[in-house]
C-alpha cells in the first residue's frame, strides 16, 4: 500500500507543480516578483524530482508567501491553492510532531493530506454551485452563464444561437458543476465523475474572456487525489512497459554538462516556436492555450487509459475522507467560512462566488435562499461611488458607474499610496 501512495503522490506533484506553471502563465507573472521567479524554479525542481519531498514543501511555502503578499487582490483558485498549500504543511508539521521527527516518507504525507484535500474539494464545489442560486444568475438577460456562451459562439460559429440554448446553459452549468462532486463521492461513480469535471472544465477553459486553464490545472491535479490508487499504480507500470521509463533513465544517464547542452538547446527551440506562435496570435494567453490543449488531452488519455488498465472493478477499501487527527479539520473550516463570507457582510471576492452574478452588497442579496439579514458585519454596507482617480482601476470603475465598498477602497489605496481619486 506504501508503494501505491507514493507512486500517487509523485504523479500528484508534478500536476500540482504544473497548476503553478499555468498559474504564472495566465497572468504572464513569470518574473513580476521574486516569488513568481522563484515558484516557477521550484515548480520545475518538483517536476524533475517529484518524490524529493522537501521540493513539495518548497513550493507550498513559496506560494503561501506570494499569496499573502499578493492579498487581497488575489484570485479564487490561487487562494483556494493556497489553502491547499497551507493543508499540505500542516500535514507534515503534524507528523514531525507525531513522529518526533523531520524524517517524513511521502506514502505517509500522502495519507494525511489527502484526505483533507478532497473534503475541501468538494466544500469548493459546493459553493461554486450554492452561490449561483441567485436571480441574476438563473436570468437569461444578465448570467455570466450566457455571456460567456455568447463569448465562445464568437469563435465557435457552429453552436446554436437561440434563446433556448442561452437559457439551457444556466442549468447545464448547474447541473454539471453539482453532479461532479456527487459523482467523486459516490465510489461506483468515482471513475464518471474524474472524467466528467475533465472535460467540462477543459470546454470551459477555452472560453475567450478568460484564461481559465489556471483554474482547471488545479482541479485536475486534485481529482487525481479520488483516483484509486491501484489504477495510478497500473497506468505507472504501464508507462514503463511502453518504455518511456526507460527514456527517464536514459536522460539520467547523461552527463551534466550534455543535460545543460540539451537543455539549451531545447530552450531555444522553444522560444522559437514562441516567436512564431506570437506572430500569428495575440496575448500570451493564446500563446499557452495550444500548450494547455495537449496537456488537457494527455491527461483526459491518461486517465481513461489507467481506468482501462486497471479493469472494471473498483479495487479501493475503506473511506477516502478518513482523517488522521481533528485537527486537521481546521483547514476545511477555513475553507467553508470562506465560502460563506458574503452572505455574514464580509465580502464577496475570492469566496469561490467566481462569475456566479451574487451580490450581497449595500445591504441587499439576490441570492434565492440567503437574505441580507444575515449580514452580521458592515463592510459590505458602506458603499463608495468614484467620480475620478489617478488610478486606471478606479477610473475603469468611475466610467461604468460602479461601486465600490469603503473597505476595499481603503484597502486598495493602502497598497497605491500617491493614487489620487474623488469619491462619494
């Protein structure tokens, strides 16, 4: 059982190291900071040497210190991987003290995270699809379900236009989004549900208004958590008896200064390749999305491969929600009390309400089961209207009539100290 968590956990760190990589390449952050710099070096050390634990470690360090940096104004999946990041740490801290020791073997790290990792997973889903239970949402005229089918029929001229089918992708996305996580718990379902969240999130992913492969890398890394592991095991002596072990070992095999040769080599070939793309594309993002789309379909193959390798049956025992110490519930109480952050007045960023239409704020909740009453703190009450600023954020919200609540002003303006902006 030992060898099947780690062969688990090492292809787990190099999905995770690669959900960094399209991280940064989304918002093209390879070297904003020195922690982008650096993520992305240890997300390419995890690649190389999965099973070195301490790269694992680095990397969730890493990216917890450019999360807090980077707070608040941080996305939702990265400060959902934070979370997870944080999960990871308080696992191996918790069997340092258990174990009265820093000597930590992956298997065992694997077996107290994972489990946490998948009850947060489906704490994230069940918001993701909960928040949508609003009137703006279910609303053909203003959901972010149709603007971004009528974003992608743009590109996709071969979808139908009709107001039936603007309407159907509302409850399509519902029922798709609340039947993934039903599918994962359900153990003779488990296999439907991997695959149905794969394809869904890798359609989506493509959408034109956003580059949402930063969010879908995350998500697979953690379905492969709800893979048996005797199916990870299989599809991994699989991959060795088609020899690309033996092409592992063959690069290993060489010495360092023809790896560094190599490398070279292949980094200029790369940005070769860039060169080109970047002349018939705009943005970064479109240079990435043809690398997103062989990574998607290599791991939508992948897993229909080790469910077909592993047989039918379904050879997992026991619960994969079994935790070793309470206290690791902390971490899926955070992530709850994140996710019911708008509706006690806290606030509605980052609280996986991600382009679900809720709005809680001045003192008002379209949500269809939530009223504002439960609104026990202000900071969503006190609104602010931007008349002109300095700031080309402030600015973009004073010409479309937005507002903006005071605490968010406040605390915009803590991190842009010489803005200037007139409000009301």
């Amino acid at each position: 059982m030992d060898a099947i968590k780690e062969k688990t956990y090492s292809i787990f760190c190099r999905l995770w190291a690669c959900a960094t990589l399209f991280h940064l390449a989304s918002y093209d952050h390879w070297t904003a900071s020195l922690f982008h710099f650096l993520m992305a070096g240890a997300a390419v050390s995890l690649l190389h040497r999965p099973a070195a634990l301490y790269r694992l470690l680095l990397l969730a360090v890493l990216q917890l210190c450019e999360s807090i940096v980077s707070a608040p104004f941080i996305s939702n999946h990265w400060l959902f991987t934070a979370l997870v990041n944080l999960t990871i740490l308080h696992a191996y801290i918790y069997l340092v003290l258990f174990r009265r020791s820093f000597a930590v073997e992956q298997s065992e790290l694997y077996g107290v995270f994972a489990p946490v990792v998948r009850f947060e997973l489906l704490i994230l889903y069940f918001f993701v699809v909960f928040h949508k239970l609003n009137g703006d949402f279910l609303d053909p005229q203003t959901s972010c379900g149709v603007h971004f089918y009528l974003a992608a029929i743009k590109h996709l001229t071969f979808l139908p236009n009709a107001p039936f089918f603007q309407t159907a992708t509302i409850y399509f996305t519902l029922v798709v989004e609340a039947a993934i996580p039903l599918l994962l718990c359900w153990r003779p379902a488990r296999r439907a549900g991997i695959l149905t969240g794969l394809l869904f999130h890798t359609a989506i992913s493509f959408n034109p208004i956003s580059g949402f492969y930063n969010f879908s890398s995350m998500l697979f890394a953690l379905y492969l958590l709800f893979a048996p592991g005797e199916y990870v095991a299989a599809l991994a002596s699989r991959l060795r008896a088609m020899g690309l072990d033996t092409c592992l070992q063959c690069w290993r095999s060489l010495s360092f200064h023809l790896r560094i040769l190599l490398a070279i080599m292949l980094g200029a070939l790369g940005i070769a390749v860039a060169a080109v793309v970047d002349a018939h594309f705009k943005g970064p993002v479109d240079f990435i999305l043809p690398l997103w789309g062989m990574y998607s379909a290599a791991l939508i193959v992948l897993f229909l491969f080790m469910f077909r390798t592993a047989g039918g049956a379904m050879a997992e025992k026991g619960s994969i929600f079994s935790l070793r110490h309470y206290s690791l519930l902390l971490m899926p109480l955070l992530v709850g009390l994140n996710g019911w952050s708008p509706y006690f007045g806290l606030k509605t960023e980052t609280s996986f309400a991600m382009y679900s239409n809720l709005r809680t704020e001045d003192g008002r909740s379209n949500h269809l089961l939530v009223p504002a009453a439960l609104q026990f703190f202000d900071y969503q009450k006190d609104m602010v209207e931007v008349k002109r600023s300095s700031s080309g954020f402030l600015q973009s919200l004073a010409q479309r009539k937005l507002l903006l609540p005071y605490f968010e002003l406040c605390a915009f303006l803590s991190q842009h100290p010489n803005t200037s902006v007139t409000y009301l």
